[in-house]
C-alpha cells in the first residue's frame, strides 16, 4: 500500500505506471490519499489499469448497522441503542470500534449472555483515557475483568507497548505472591527483598496479595511469561494476546 500517493515524485509516479505494465499476479496495489481525484497525473496515467474507489466515513445510520453486523460476525447481538453508546464515548474510528468489540467479545467469552446492551458498552467503553499500567495491575490482581479489560484498551489505544505491560503485570503477581510469602512463618531465606518487605507495611498491599493463593498467584505468572514470550517470537498479534492473558488472569 503506497499511502498519499498524490503527494508521489514524478520518478516515483512513473515506477509506479512501470510496475502496472507488469503486476504481480498475487498482488494487489492500493495507492491512498485523502484526495486522489480522477484528473490527477496518476490516476488519468494509469487509466484502465486501476480502479478508483471513493472511501469516505460512513454516516451514523451506516455506522450503527455496521456495528450491530460486526457484532453479529463475532457471536454477539448488539441493538442500536448500544451502538449509539459506543460511538458516544469511543468515536467514530472504525479501528477502534472494532477493537471494542473485541474487547468485549473477550468480555462476554464463556458467560451465559453474548449481548452488547447500552449498559455494558457504557461501562466498558467509558473508562478515563488516563489509565496507568498501575491501575492495570490492580484490576487485574483483584479480579476485575471488565475495569481490567478497559484499562488495557485504554493504554493500547495510548501507545502503550502490549510487551512491556505483559512484563509489568508478571512483576505485580511475583511482587504481591512474594508479599503473601513473607507474612507467613517459615518463609524462604532471602524472600523479602527491600520492596516485599515496604509491601508487608502496606495494609492494602497485604490485603491484596491475599486475594490469590500460591496455586493461583504461579499459574499467572505462567500465564503472562508464555504470552509476553509468545509476542516477542511473534506468534500471534501482540494486542491480541495481551488481551487474552488478562481475559485468562480475571477468570474467577
């Protein structure tokens, strides 16, 4: 894909035209701009070898019907109302509206219900931009999948790398299951390190830290170091299996 292809070189332009003499069979060209007209140089160049198609946003009846379809594909049922909500509070981007159904199709996964209602898309698609990967941690070390899954959202959708917050949320669970260890008689030797032993001084920590038993607290960090593994050999989209592992570490 050549992106604003009208602002291209006149050597370029012609690379271009040289390689429409001659396509790959197994290849499509897309050449975007924001406004490639019919009269410019490339497009009257090219003449029948290439098909203009206008890609402008769609109007909210078509946005609304494209996301109640998009819901259909992936197993839910959406109704207008929902979708009205949605675009409400995400914006009309049909890139993130899509990764918002994934999100909560992540959500939904395995329960009773499979319906998007103007409630569940408010609460999953309303959360502050202004999340932390600390917040993510909290989340996800207390159980709570929804805030859990919008907090993830929220940071991907910021720029956030999904390795370094796989990375971040292995350090929470090792943290608060050391934590856990270290108020136990018969500790191992050397378990409490200077930030286990500030965390054993925190009534919040410690309480947190109780939420998960040593069983629970290993299988997390399983979890998380086959994922965040599994994104750096590049088996499977990032996001995607971000998403999953904090799917997996909510489960209750």
């Amino acid at each position: 894909m050549v992106k604003e292809a009208d602002a291209l070189s006149t050597k370029s332009r012609k690379a271009v035209l040289g390689y429409l003499d001659r396509p790959s069979p197994d290849t499509c060209l897309i050449l975007g701009s924001h406004k490639l007209e019919d009269k410019s140089p490339l497009v009257r160049d090219a003449g029948d070898k290439a098909l203009v198609v206008m890609c402008g946003q769609p109007d909210d009846a078509d946005l609304f019907q494209w996301l109640v379809s998009s819901a259909r594909e992936r197993g839910l049922e959406m109704d207008r109302e929902a979708a009205e909500t949605l675009t409400s509070l995400a914006g009309k981007s049909m890139g993130v509206l899509d990764r918002e159904l994934d999100k909560m199709s992540q959500y939904l996964e395995g329960g009773i219900s499979r319906r998007i209602d103007r409630q569940l898309a408010k609460e999953l698609a309303g959360l502050s931009s202004q999340a932390s990967p600390d917040e993510l941690a909290r989340a996800v070390s207390e159980g709570d999948r929804r805030l859990a899954l919008g907090l993830l959202q929220r940071l991907l959708d910021s720029g956030e790398d999904p390795v370094r917050l796989a990375s971040g949320l292995f350090y929470q669970m090792e943290h608060l299951w050391k934590v856990g260890l270290a108020g136990r008689p018969g500790r191992p030797q050397g378990m409490v390190d200077k930030r286990t032993y500030w965390g054993t001084r925190r009534p919040e920590t410690v309480a947190l830290a109780g939420k998960r038993t040593d069983g629970r607290y290993l299988e997390a960090m399983e979890a998380l170091f086959a994922a965040e593994f599994r994104m750096k050999s590049g088996a499977g989209d990032a996001k995607t299996l971000a998403f999953q592992a904090v799917h997996q570490l909510t489960a209750k």
